[in-house]
C-alpha cells in the first residue's frame, strides 16, 4: 500500500470537490461505489479496506488529530479510519455541535491529507432525524465530491424496527444526494448491527452506493452471525463491518483470538471491509492503546493493548 499511496498524484481541489479544502491525496482505489453486493473500487473491481475506528469523540478527543490518522497510515498500514462524533451523551453533538465538528474534522481533514478513506460517523443509538439531516447537510456540502469519504448515518440502532430505521435512512440519504455527494453510505441495522435478515426482507430501494453495517465482537458474535450474513449476501445484500473487537460484545472480557481470526477470514474470503474497534486508552479489552500513548502517535508495542498488537499485526499482513 505503501507504495502505491507515494505514486499517487496530490489532486488539487476545487468547488465541486472537496469544497473548503486546499487538497488531498486520492485514497488507494479512488472512486468507491456499490456494484452487485460488493464494494468496489475506481476500476469496479471488488476491493476490501481494513482499519480502525476511533472511540467516541467525547471521551478520547485526545486522539483526534491529523497526527494520529498519520501514524495509522505509516505504522500501521491502514487503508481507512472511522471517526466516531458522540450524539447523545453530555458534551457531545446535541450539546456541543462545535466542538464535536472540530474534533471530527480534524480526523476527516487528516485522512484527505494523507489519503486514506474515512467513515465519517453519526454515533448514536437513537433516531435524531432533525439533528442527522442538518449534519449531515453541512458536511455532504462541505466533502461535496472527495473520494475519501464514507457517510456512517446511524451506528447502532437498539430498539427500532427496521422500519423505522429504513424511514430515517431514507431521509438521511435524500439530504446527502441533495447536496451532490454520491459516496457510499452506511446504514445500521437493528438490535445493535445484528438483525441483516430484516434488512435483506426489506431492503432500502430507489438508492445507489447503498452498504448495510453488521458489527462482531468475537466472543459473543459467532457462527450463528456469520450464517445470517451469508444468507443476505446470496441475496446481493452489500455488507461493511464498520466496528468489530477481539472480545465480548461489552468490549470487555477475555480475547478469543480463534474466533477473531474466524471472522477476519470470513471478511477476507467474502472481500468484506472490516474495522476494529477502538483508539482509545480506557481500560477495557476492546482498547488498542494503553495510557502511556502518546496522543500524536508514535507508539510502540509497549504502547498497545493485546488486541491493539494482534489488530495491528493483521492490518500491516493484510495491507502490504
């Protein structure tokens, strides 16, 4: 990957691209888009991404700055990040819209600066239609046309039906093609990213570049996940693990290492792109970095967790 990012050109940007950025470096497959249940690349052949979410910007802003998302890139060979903007705790968006931008932004404008993609996402738990459609409006605008960008528009619904995810989704999509942003986009699915059977029953019609997230944590999400994914993909159902851990679905618990790299082989053998969860320094399993990280990068081992060390050492295998 390396090598190919140095060969690619920095593409000046202009106002109908990446309106209120001086420029970026074009990501690795250029264009993405959705072609028969798979996400592919400029060239429309089947492409996989692999790479890290950040935690929620409310309790980790330390780490969201262009300097990490640089890091990721170099140490760790990532081809795209996930920067995850808190909706509804205190101080998060519906408080502090400002600040939640400034800190996404800076991840966002870090990855156009270094050519990686990213997922930019609404991370919430419930449906705030009015709140979404105005974000959402704003940053489609702002990232008219950049190849790098990827809309998350609901994290991890709970309690909703499908149906009413699909009603909100469907606004939230309206008002990001109103704005000229044709990206992919990422729409979550019911009782936590679990339920893809609803949504193959149902799915979201009268849309392109339309993906469906599912979210694994290895020693909870088993067989049983993968069989249900396997039934909405025979049915052309595109598919993106946009968050997935090493351990329990509480990010807690024990690291069940077979079953992570069962899941991992799985996404690689269905060309799935997958994303692990989390740069953050809490002391929970699912943490890739310890207290003592830096807050710019430059970590070393002793920096990172178990999962941060077995989730590094499969990106840099993977993304050579």
């Amino acid at each position: 990957m390396k090598n190919t990012l140095i060969a690619l050109s920095v593409i000046i940007c202009t106002a109908m691209s990446c309106t209120q950025k001086a420029t970026y470096i074009e990501p690795q497959y250029g264009q993405l888009s959705v072609s028969n249940g798979q996400l592919v690349g400029s060239d429309s052949t089947p492409i996989v991404l692999r790479g890290v979410s950040y935690g929620w910007h409310t309790w980790w802003p330390r780490f969201y700055n262009a300097e990490t998302v640089k890091w990721l890139k170099d140490d760790w060979h990532c081809n795209i990040v996930r920067a995850a903007m808190g909706v509804k705790p205190d101080s998060s968006y519906l408080t502090h819209p400002d600040k939640a931008l400034s800190q996404i932004t800076a991840v966002i404008d870090g990855a156009l600066e270094n050519g990686l993609y990213v997922i930019v996402d609404w991370h919430s738990h419930g449906i705030y239609t009015a709140q979404a459609k105005d974000f959402f409006s704003q940053m489609a605008k702002k990232y008219q046309n950049c190849p790098n960008i990827i809309w998350e528009i609901f994290n991890e619904p709970v309690i909703q039906p499908w149906e009413d995810i699909k009603e909100y989704a469907t606004t939230i999509i309206s008002e990001i093609r109103a704005q000229g942003s044709n990206n992919v986009i990422l729409v979550g699915c019911p009782h936590w990213d679990q339920d893809i059977d609803k949504v193959a029953a149902n799915p979201i019609i009268g849309f392109n570049n339309i993906m469906y997230t599912v979210h694994f944590y290895a020693d909870t999400h088993k067989q049983w996940l993968r069989d249900r994914c396997d039934s909405a993909l025979a049915l052309n159902i595109p598919i993106f693990i946009s968050e997935s851990g090493v351990c329990d679905a509480n990010g807690d618990g024990e690291i069940n290492a077979p079953e992570w790299n069962t899941w991992i082989d799985w996404c690689e053998t269905n060309k799935i792109s997958w994303i692990t969860w989390m740069v953050a320094d809490k002391e929970e399993t699912c943490s890739l970095l310890r207290p003592s990280a830096n807050s710019k990068g430059n970590w070393t081992e002793n920096d990172l967790t178990e999962g941060g060390i077995m989730t590094r050492n499969k990106i840099r295998e993977l993304n050579k």
